[in-house]
C-alpha cells in the first residue's frame, strides 16, 4: 500500500477530487494549509500599509491506495492540479505498513 500526500492550491480541490474519483480512489483526507517553496511570499496593501504575506495558502490531500493505482493517482492529480504556475504544489509517495478499518478490523488492502 501506498500513501501520497498532495499539496496543491485550494481552488484546485475539486478538480482534483474529481480526478481521483474517476480513477477509483474511494476516499480522500483534505487538511487546510499554509506554506511556501520556491514560490516564496508576497507584498501586499492593506489601508496603504504594505505587509508581506510569508505563508500562502494550500490544501494537502491525503490518499491510501494499493500499488496498482498508484500511477494512475499520481497522474490524475498532475494533471488536474497543474497551472503551468510556480506554486502549483508537490506530490510526496509513501510506503503505508498497514491499515486497520476500525469498525470492521478489516486489514490491508480491505481496510482501503
């Protein structure tokens, strides 16, 4: 099983969310977050006092899925997140050593 973490730009969520539901994904974690990579920060105005905007925002998807749709993921979130824009955000894969559904104790691949 793997894990990918997706931080993408919020007005991109449901695209995204689409995507991965045309490819079979079943459930997705959304978390609010803020950051920043190459794209850095930036100047903005507010009642003629200019302040700098360290963090922007993102949101980070997390999916649990079995190897065999991972590419497949990985590929729909490329494509639905991407902006051709810095800022368009990262995908991170990661090995998941179990998964335990707790209403059921269905394990593995069943518990995804």
């Amino acid at each position: 099983m793997k894990k990918i973490e997706a931080i993408i730009k919020p007005f991109k969520l449901d695209e995204v969310k689409e995507a991965l539901q045309e490819v079979g994904v079943q459930g997705i974690t959304v978390t609010e977050a803020k950051g920043f990579g190459r794209q850095k920060g930036h100047t903005e105005l507010y009642r003629g006092a200019e302040y700098v905007v360290d963090f922007l925002p993102k949101v980070k998807i997390e999916i649990v899925i079995a190897e065999d749709r991972l590419q497949a993921s990985v590929d729909a979130i490329q494509k639905a997140a991407r902006t051709g824009r810095i800022g368009d955000g990262k995908i991170f894969i990661l090995n998941v050593e179990e998964a335990i559904r707790i209403r059921t104790g269905e394990s593995g691949t069943d518990a995804i």
